[in-house]
C-alpha cells in the first residue's frame, strides 16, 4: 500500500475507531475457527480490539474438538436437535478438550516475541466461575444428561475485571450451585454475556457463518427476516448461530455480526470498513430516508463519482452539489452509511419537476432501495404540487420504465430544460403523471 492509500485508509477506519473505544464486545470464537488455518490472525486481530481500547469478552467454542476425543474413546456421539446428549463419559472428553482449547487461546494471547503482531501487547487473560448453568433436563422423552444451559451471569464480576483492562476468557461449560459441571453451547453462552452485559455487539466468528441468498452474501438482516430463516432452516449449526444472534438483539444487543475466518482480517473488516465482511443482524433494520444536508455532499460525491465516470450521470462539482444539496434525498443504513440518493428539480412550470441523480450504493443492489427512495421522492413532489415528473437517462430506461413512465419527445420537456439539453449525450426522455 502506498503512503496516500495508507492516509486514505486511517483516515477512512479512524471514526470507527473512535466509536468502539470504550464499548463492550463480545467475541464468540467457533472451534472450527481454533482448527482453522488463520486461527493465529483471528487471535491476533481479537487482542488488536483489546488494544484499541475496547472491552472485549471471549467465549470459544470446542466441538469440533470434543467430537474427536470422544471418537479416540471409542464412545457414540448422540445428538438430538442439534444438541449434544451428554453423559458422564462424555463429560469427561468435553472438560478434555475444552481445556486444551482455552489453554491454546491464553498461549497465542500470552505471545510477546518482537516480530509478532503480539508484541508489547501485555494482555491480560482472565477467567472464572462467571457462569451458572442449569441442566437441559427432559425434552420429547429424551434425557440429555449433563447438557446444560444458562441460568444466570456474573455480570458485575465480569464487569470488574473489564474495567481493569483484562480480556475475559470464558468457555462452554457452567457450573450448578451443587458444583455439577455442565456442556453448554458456546453461542448461546455468548448471546447471554452479551445480553448480561448489555454489549455494543456480539460477534460470532466460525468457518462459514454469512447468511447466503442464491450464492449471495446476504449484508444485513433484521429480526424478522432472521426469525423467518429460523423457521425453514435445516442446518443446526445455522439454526444455533441464528437463534443467538436473534436472542441477543431481541434482549438489548445492537448488533450482531456474522464473521467468517477464513478470509484473513475478516474481523477488522467488518467492524472498521464501510461495507464490511460478513452478515449484520440489527434490532432496527429499515433504512432511513431523509433529506439530504451539507454534511452529506461528501458522501454523496463518493456514491454517484463512479457513475460520473462511466457516464451514468451527468459530472456535478462539489460546488454545485452544495448549492442544490436541498434537492436531495438520501437513504441511509442504519449504521450511518450512504446506501442511495436522488434528486428532485423544480422548473419555470411549477407543477413539472424533473428526478435526476438517482444513485443505489452497488453493494445494495437488488435490495429496493432505488424503489423505496423513488416512492418517497413522488410523495415529495406531491405534496409540492408537482403533477408530472420527467427525467433523462442514457442506461437505465428499462428501470423507469417499470415506474410508470413512458417515452417522450425533447418538445414536450419544459423551454428551459429543452435549451440545456446535451446532444452528445444523447439521453433518452420519459414523463410520467403523477
């Protein structure tokens, strides 16, 4: 990376920054993630959080682990509804390779060498008894033992030594006042210390976590769109992850973030670049749709530059943008990104107006979000009097097409609009009644 690009970066993930300084996150880690290949880099970005001034709680996972010690003991892995069935022996190989998982973790976060991203990190790892677990007991008939689940958080516990400056270690495993141990699922363990703690984020970190829709990266998801994958999922590892995401934002968490390890820095993009890499979960997923002001030029300048320059829109100076920024509507992601925008012009017939500069972030595409804007822009210039809105394009006549609009001739655009029209572009006309 050059010296410019490196500015440019710092100064793109500074805000981000600043935002998470002082917040609580709570970081599930999937076994699968310790086995991975990047699981050193994931570790390392964890304790980059950590270092940042964020306030993190880790809570790892072991089944893969578990699953392989309890095939070396020549023992039967039961499971129903995607929980384990667990008796003593069972037990047994779980506290085996919970306890080698979490002292692999507190060996890489013990990691000071010179050359390592570790290095003067001075990290702190703390555990305990924070859990209270209570057994699953009996369900459809079938007893499933030593399977727990959570009863209650210490939460002040874990509080004080977050405020001290250590990084919280927790495994799956909770303990009953009569000092029985029990198997706990990881992801729920975390949505729970999330919700205890009334976290900024829970983030859920495992080999393949996104949500995909027809091969797609799905980027945000609300409550009732998780709620209904829940309903028609077969998978229990995605049943699992969704059903904790869902709990935590139900019960006070922001945001959740699916977070997949095996891009390396996954983690940091997601939670310090605008489009991320993974899956967002939200209490309050629907966009805002407002007018624009002078603190969004600049992101609008970064939205529509590259449709400039393949001539999609016509070129707008920052100056111009400034001067008629009052024209614009915006649809804005509930984390504060720019997702789209669109303009709505008056002319010297005050019931015409013309819809020009509309814009959908291409991360969002296929989303709605061109229709959503659209339809509160006619609201718009409804209630300004406006009974006709035209508008010239040069690539996308099929989508206003779809609108309501139809084709029309350079004649029937307004004098004024009809004497700066731009030959060499050759823009297509279409009008529709409102």
């Amino acid at each position: 990376m050059s010296k410019t690009g490196y500015v440019e970066f710092f100064r793109q993930t500074s805000p981000y920054i600043h935002a998470h300084r002082g917040k609580t996150f709570v970081v599930a880690l999937g076994g699968d993630a310790v086995l991975h290949a990047n699981f050193h880099s994931t570790l390392y970005d964890i304790a980059l959080l950590q270092s940042l001034g964020i306030r993190v709680v880790l809570v790892h996972g072991a089944r893969p682990q578990t699953d392989k010690r309890i095939a070396l003991s020549d023992l039967k892995a039961d499971f129903n509804n995607g929980l384990r069935i667990t008796d003593g022996d069972a037990m047994l190989c779980i506290k085996e390779a919970v306890g080698a998982t979490r002292l692999q973790i507190e060996a890489e976060l013990s990691m000071g060498l010179p050359n390592s991203p570790m290095h003067g990190a001075g990290i702190r790892v703390i555990g305990g008894n924070f859990i209270t677990a209570k057994p699953v007991g009996v369900r459809d008939g079938i007893d499933f033992q030593r399977t727990g689940e959570v009863r209650r958080i210490d939460a002040r516990a874990i509080q004080d030594q977050l405020v001290n400056g250590a990084l919280v270690l927790m495994s799956p495993v909770g303990f009953s006042p009569t000092g029985e141990s029990f198997n706990l699922n990881y992801q729920d363990v975390a949505a729970q210390v999330a919700i205890a703690l009334d976290a900024e984020k829970l983030i859920l970190i495992s080999e393949s976590p996104e949500v995909l829709d027809d091969g797609h990266l799905v980027r945000a998801l609300s409550l009732p769109t998780v709620n209904a994958l829940l309903a028609k999922s077969t998978d229990s590892d995605e049943q699992q992850r969704l059903s904790a995401a869902y709990q935590a934002c139900r019960n006070g968490v922001d945001r959740v973030h699916l977070v997949g390890c095996v891009e390396d820095g996954g983690l940091l993009t997601e939670l310090f670049t605008r489009d991320g890499s993974g899956t967002l979960v939200m209490k309050d997923h629907s966009e805002v749709i407002r007018a624009a002001t002078i603190e969004d030029v600049a992101g609008i300048i970064k939205l529509i530059g590259p449709l400039e320059d393949q001539q999609v829109l016509v070129k707008r100076s920052r100056e111009l943008l400034e001067n008629e920024i009052s024209r614009f509507m915006l649809v804005v992601h509930p984390e504060g990104d720019l997702l789209g925008c669109a303009a709505l012009y008056p002319t010297a017939d005050s019931s015409v107006g013309e819809l020009a500069c509309v814009a959908t972030h291409p991360e969002f595409h296929g989303q709605g979000i061109a229709s959503r804007l659209f339809d509160a822009v006619v609201q718009d210039a409804k209630q300004n009097g406006i009974k006709q809105l035209f508008v010239l394009t040069t690539q996308t006549a099929h989508w206003f097409l779809e609108k309501g609009f139809v084709e029309a001739e350079l004649s029937e655009l307004p004098a004024q609009k009809q004497s700066l029209y731009n030959y060499q572009r050759n823009s297509r006309i279409f009008s529709r009644i409102l």
